[in-house]
C-alpha cells in the first residue's frame, strides 16, 4: 500500500492548521491552566503541546537525514517557543513536502528512535504517523480544555476540508 504525494501533503497541511488552532487557545490559557497535571504522560497543555511539537521536530530531521538532538529541552517549555518556533516547524514540514513526489513517498527511510534502535520505513509511513499521533495529542488537548471548563476549537479533518483557505 502506498498513499500519493498530494494526500501526504494535504494531511501534512490539515495537522498544521489544528495545531495552529490549539496554539492561538493556549495563547490565552494562563500558567497555572497551562501547567494544569492532567495525570497523562506528558502531564499538561504546555506538555502536550511540547511533547507535539518535538515529536514533529525529530520526525521532520529524520526525514532529511539531519542529525539527532535532544528531542525535548527545558527551553521547549515556553509559549513563545510553541507560538512562534512550532508553525515555523510547520512552514518547514510544508517547503519539505513540496518536493515529495509519489515516487520519494515510496522511499525507505533508515533512523534511529530515541531508545537507539535502528528502523527503516517508507516516508508514506512516517508522514502518516506524523499527523495521526499528532491528532491523538490535539485529542488529549481538547479533552484537558473541556475539563477546564473551556470549549476546544473544532479540530476534526471534515471541518478542515469545509474551511475555505
């Protein structure tokens, strides 16, 4: 099973406007709400949120053969890094796609996670995997904002592809 370059770039594009949404709600959350310990692995929004916006950092360096970094650092741990830093991430993964092809999407990519084991997938793969554990977070998010008394924004793919952009 292979999916086009076209559906990749557009699941690509749908993650990024769900996280942009997320982001403009927890612009105005305050700090305790951010810091809120939901009891979750990643504990909190602003944890969550980091934990999204990593995941996607090491996924994106794997895809272009960077180097490995840390994949979460204290520093993470700020708005001003998820507001500004993370849709810049986004507008990489974009130029990124851009260039992929039916073709490339196919491509076996070889990494390392963050336990030091060696895998190889095909891009299609990773790309897929990109957007739906993002989904799943963004799900955890809106599940912490409704528990605060907050509405989510709607974040599903329909109301995406409804959206006139």
């Amino acid at each position: 099973m292979t999916i086009g370059s076209d559906i990749l770039r557009t699941q690509l594009d749908y993650s990024h406007w769900a996280n942009r949404r997320l982001i403009d709600i927890a612009n105005q959350l305050t700090a305790e709400e951010l810091a809120r310990d939901f009891g979750t692995a990643d504990k909190s929004v602003l944890g969550t949120l980091v934990h999204v916006y990593a995941s996607e950092r090491t996924w994106l360096r794997r895809l272009v053969g960077a180097p490995a970094v840390t994949f979460v650092t204290e520093a993470d741990y700020r708005m001003p890094v998820i507001e500004e830093d993370w849709p810049a991430l986004g507008q990489r993964w974009q130029e990124w796609a851009g260039g992929l092809t039916d073709a490339n999407a196919e491509k076996p990519i070889s990494y390392k996670d963050l336990r030091g084991a060696s895998w190889e997938q095909p891009v299609w793969q990773i790309v897929l995997h990109v957007v739906n554990h993002g989904s799943h977070h963004r799900g955890q998010v809106s599940g912490f904002l409704r528990s605060m008394g907050l509405t989510p924004p709607p974040l599903d793919l329909i109301r995406y592809y409804r959206e006139d952009r």
